[in-house]
C-alpha cells in the first residue's frame, strides 16, 4: 500500500502544491462514488454514456486515440467516426461500474472458467489488458482461482492508488507493486498460484520491441521471461460488456509453440504471442480497448502535444 504523502515510486515526497492537487481529486472521486452508488445502475449506465458523450466532444484525448487508430491502419474518417462514439461511451460505463462497485458488483458470466478450474499443479500466468473492464477480472477470478496475485503499476495520485488497492483486496487478490516483483512473481507461480498482468502498455526501458497491431511497440519482457523460465500454464482473460449490460468473462487456455528456439528467442515469441492474442480482441472490437488513449507506441510515433 502506498503512503499518502510518498509518490508512486516511493522516493521523494511531492511539492505541497501537487499534493493538494491529489487530495482534490480524490474527494472528487469519493464524492462521485457516493453518487452513483446510490442511483439504479440502469440510469448510472446512461450517466456513464453521457460522460464520455460529453469527453469526446471536449476532445479528452482524442487527438491521442486518433493518433494511434491512424498508425496502425484503422484511422479512415469512417473508422474513426464509427469507433470514437463507442469507445468513449463505454469508457463512461465502466467508469460507473467501477463507482458502484463497492455497494454491488455489476452481474457477469464467466466463459470457459470450468476448463480452468482443475488446471494443472504448475501455477497460471493470466495474460491481461486494458481492454472492457479489466477491473471486474479480480472478483471474476476470485470464483475460479484461488491464491491469486497481481502485479500493479502504481497511479500518479496515492490516494486514489489506496482507493484502487481497497477495492482490489476486498476481492480476495494480492497486490505485487511493478517495482521489484521478480520474486515474489517466481514464487506465486512455483507455489501454483494465479499471476495476473496487464501487457498493453508501454513499459518504456524495461520493455523489448515487438510487433503490436502490426507496429513496433516496447512490450513487457519480464513476463515473458518468467514464462518462459517457469512454465506454467497460461490463460488470457477479459470482460466485455454484453447488449444486455451482463458481462461476459472470458477465459481462454492458451498455447505456445516454441519447438526448436533458443532461450531469448522463446522469450521473444512468447512476447510475440501475447501482443498476438491482445491484438486479435482489438481487431475484432477496438471499441472495448482503452489502450487507445495511451501513448503506446512512443518513441515510433510522434503523438500531438
């Protein structure tokens, strides 16, 4: 857990002036979730599509999304037209269920979690992103899995972090911090626990390139590292929201063909592999992925200021 005065990288503390900044926000935030948590999710649904209704139209980092929709071919004025709308709107959504969360889960179904559930005795790797609602996967998988951990990168503002941290602990889920998780990463999956990631974002120096959406991209390394040293098994997994507000929780066992590599190579196919697997859903529904409004291509592209 961080502490409220530290920054996310635990070094030194914040300038008075960005710490009030924080605590605004984070008063904003609760006072929102008190809001909505006390609505009928029908209505807090249709507030959550009128807030990114309203964000498109105030161009929240949309010059961004189209930006990365035109880099890897999916920016033609009809594509952007028929993507930005939805993708804003479900954006607000699970911005709502995430609020109302702490009084009541939204209802979800899992698909395929009964293949998983008697897996075999050498841990799980669980392959995630920052596509639909990513946050629901903890409870989901609290009903398959047990000993579950996730390796989190920490918020720029603490407080809202602790409130993030909260919510994640209250489902049954352990909390790795992204700084120095190589061992307690190695032993969850040797103790046949649950490791889950989320691998669609920029992770800067500590990454590799690799093709994503058929581009360069700095990917995660360190997972597909410890994947490749361990061996588990490895499962991929998301939450889309269905046209009947239900979501569907899908959990996919996934394979690797590495007959025949070297070590750094088996390493970069698996890195190949899981920007594979996470490309297919973005192709297929790029209006579910939030990985959009990322700077996930730097330094290949020159995103607008």
């Amino acid at each position: 857990m961080l502490d409220s005065d530290a920054t996310p990288e635990g070094t030194t503390k914040p300038r008075l002036s960005r710490r009030l900044v924080w605590r605004v926000e984070y008063v904003a935030l609760r006072g929102c979730e008190a809001f909505v948590g006390r609505v009928p999710r029908a209505a807090a649904l249709l507030l959550g599509r009128a807030v990114g209704w309203l964000a498109l139209k105030l161009g929240v980092r949309r010059a961004v999304v189209v930006a990365n929709l035109r880099f890897v071919g999916m920016g033609s004025d009809a594509e952007i037209a028929h993507i930005l709308p939805k993708l804003y709107a479900n954006m607000g959504m699970y911005i709502m269920d995430l609020l109302r969360a702490r009084r009541q889960e939204p209802p979800y179904r899992i698909h395929g979690g009964e293949l998983l559930a008697q897996r075999e005795q050498r841990g799980v790797i669980a392959i995630l992103a920052h596509f639909g609602n990513f946050e629901l996967l903890a409870t989901a998988f609290g009903t398959v899995f047990s000993d579950v951990h996730v390796i989190v990168k920490p918020m720029h503002n603490p407080y809202v972090e602790n409130w993030l941290d909260e919510r994640r602990l209250a489902t049954g889920v352990q909390i790795i911090g992204h700084k120095n998780a190589a061992r307690p990463a190695f032993t969850t999956l040797k103790q046949n626990g649950v490791l889950a990631a989320l691998i669609d974002q920029d992770p800067g120096a500590e990454g590799t390139t690799v093709p994503f959406l058929g581009k360069p991209a700095s990917t995660v390394r360190a997972i597909a590292a410890l994947q490749e040293h361990v061996d588990p098994q490895v499962v991929s997994a998301y939450a889309r929201l269905g046209d009947d507000d239900v979501y569907d929780v899908v959990l996919v066992l996934e394979r690797f063909d590495l007959d025949g590599l070297e070590k750094d190579a088996r390493v970069t196919r698996i890195q190949e592999r899981h920007n594979e697997i996470v490309g297919a859903w973005v192709r297929a529904d790029p209006e579910y992925w939030f990985g959009w409004f990322h700077r996930r291509f730097r330094p290949f592209l020159e995103y607008p200021k």
